[in-house]
C-alpha cells in the first residue's frame, strides 16, 4: 500500500500545482475562454514596482472589432490609493481589470504602472505585483492552513495565523475542533461564501502584493459578514494601491476617486459626497442601492425574528 500511495500522492501533487496556478484567476477571468491573446516581447523585461501607481491612458478596447466596450478611457490609481469602479451592468467595469493582468492588450491608448508599459514587460512579472480578492474563492480539498499559506508558498505557521487574523477568519478557524487542520473544500467542511471570501484576503496578505484588485461579490452577504469583510478589506488595502470593481456602492464610500462608469465611457468621477452632490447617475445609482439595502435589512430583521 505504501507503494501505491506515494505515486498517487505525487500525481495528487503535480494536480493541485497545476490547479493552482490557475483558480484564483479562473474565477474572475474566466481563463478558459481567453485564449493566448497576449505574447511577451522576446525580450520583455520585468515589471520594476517602485511605488505601484497606476494609469490609464486613453485606453479603448474591443473583445470583438465590431462593438467597442472601452472608449477612450483615462485615469490615475495614485501610489497607495484606493480607487473604485462602478457603473450599470455590462459598462467595462472587469474588461478594466482584465487589461490591467493584461489578459488583453488595448486597441490603442496605454497602461503603465510606474510609468512602465505593461504591454512591454514579462506577463509574468506583472501578475506577481497584482494581488486580486476575486468575487468567489475556489478552495482546494486540503486544510484550511494550506489554504490560506497558498498566497505565498513556504509561508511559516506564524506567517499564516497572522494574515487569518487580520483577515478576521482566525477566530472562526480556532473555534474549530480541528482548528487549522480542518479539511474544506468539496469533500470537506463547506465554508460560506463571507468566509471563503476570509480565506482568499488572508492568502492575499501573505502574497503583500503591491497592487491589487478587489473583485467585490455581487452576492449579497448579511450585514454583519459584509463589515467584518469590508474591516478586513480595508486593513489589506491600507497603502497599496487598490483598484475596486464594485458592485455594492455601500462598499467604496471612502475610496479616494470613485469612476462612474457607463457604456464604455467615464460619465462622472469625484469623492462619494461630490458625486452625489452631481445628482447625476451615481447619485441615481446610490438611492436606488439604499432601497434595496433597506428591503434587505428588513428582510434579516423579519428572519431574526422567526
Ligand atoms: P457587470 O457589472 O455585469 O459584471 P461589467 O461592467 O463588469 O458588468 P464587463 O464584464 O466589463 O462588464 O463587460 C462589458 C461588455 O463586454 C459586456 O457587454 C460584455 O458582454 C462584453 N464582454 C465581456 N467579456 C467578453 C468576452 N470575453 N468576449 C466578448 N464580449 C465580452
């Protein structure tokens, strides 16, 4: 049996690092569908982050020649703000963090980090500097220790148990019988989704990426779950520069430059208080979202007390 076993274990191994390179971005970029649309130059050097400030420079952008979805799209990620995307469904709010992995390149206009195009540096290299909180976190059938110690491999027990706590999962996980040993994922413990959503910020802590990208959930979580979230958010993106692809406006209130965007175009920007004194679609967007987020408030309140 010990023979058979360590070949499977191998196999299983090779598996999950095959695997693993790809969930995290399988979820939010749906790599399947993309095919090999980008190439590096033959000799693209590498990204060099030195502060991690992000632009975009009259960025247009076609998935398909006969229906522009970017165009014509500027703006600045200032080094270590935080800077959110909004706007109806289907206005180019993920194309604007797929080009900014470069799953794509632009049809004409850049995008630079620290001045470098990225279009000019190893892919490679440029996905290393971006850590991305993707809207749904695949987990794999193993412990919930080597879950989290996946955002930076050889990560110490201590390393792990800190990122869990500042991702404010690390009092669950101790409340657990077999704490971090637990097994999760498909034929283990089914975590929720606030949860799964824990473990993928306390894998992006380990990585301390320089850049990254909050894919937010468009799932409505409770109220509770999504402050302890949004408190462990805010922790992680605390002086890096964040770009927010939101889908709940309640999340971004503070974000430095909130982009409105609409129909590939960038209809208004400001702080949350100058957007809604524009009256404008944000402010549309915002009294609608208030509406809902009291009718499911109500709707809590009416299960808590059943
Ligand atoms: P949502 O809030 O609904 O997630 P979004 O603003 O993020 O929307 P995108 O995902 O950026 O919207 O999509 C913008 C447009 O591009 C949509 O009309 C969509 O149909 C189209 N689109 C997205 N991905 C592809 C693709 N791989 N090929 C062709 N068209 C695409």
């Amino acid at each position: 049996l010990m023979q058979l076993s360590v070949p499977l274990n191998f196999i299983g191994f090779i598996y999950r690092e095959i695997r693993q390179g790809l969930t995290d971005m399988e979820q939010m970029f749906d790599l399947l569908t993309v095919r090999q649309e980008v190439k590096d130059d033959p000799d693209a050097p590498p990204l060099t982050v030195t502060a991690g400030a992000i632009r975009f420079e009259n960025v247009r952008f076609a998935y398909d020649p006969e229906r522009e979805i970017l165009k014509g799209i500027s703006f600045d990620v200032p080094a270590g703000s935080s800077v959110a995307i909004v706007g109806p469904s289907g206005a180019g709010k993920s194309t604007i963090s797929r080009l900014l992995f470069r799953f794509y390149d632009t049809s004409s206009g850049q995008i630079t980090i620290d001045g470098q195009n990225i279009a000019k540096v190893s892919q490679h290299s440029l996905r290393a500097a971006i850590g991305i909180v993707p809207q749904d976190t695949v987990l794999f059938n193993d412990s919930i220790a080597y879950n989290i110690a996946y955002g930076r491999p050889g990560a110490t027990e201590a390393e792990v148990y800190r990122a869990a706590a500042l991702a404010q999962i690390g009092n669950f996980i101790e409340s657990l019988p077999d704490g971090y040993k637990t097994m999760v994922g498909e034929r283990g413990l089914k975590l929720s989704g606030g949860e799964k959503q824990r473990v993928a910020i306390a894998r992006t802590i380990l990585k301390a990426p320089p850049i990254l990208v909050l894919d937010e959930a468009t799932s409505a979580l409770d109220t509770h779950t999504e402050q302890e979230i949004q408190g462990a958010l805010t922790l992680v993106s605390r002086e890096r520069t964040t770009l927010t692809i939101a889908h709940r406006l309640s999340t971004i209130v503070d974000a430095d430059e909130i982009i409105v965007l609409r129909a590939g175009e960038i209809a208004e920007r400001g702080t949350h208080a100058s957007l809604l004194a524009q009256r404008g679609l944000y402010a549309e967007m915002w009294s609608m979202q208030r509406e809902v987020d009291e009718a499911e408030e109500a709707l809590e309140r009416a299960r808590a007390a059943d």
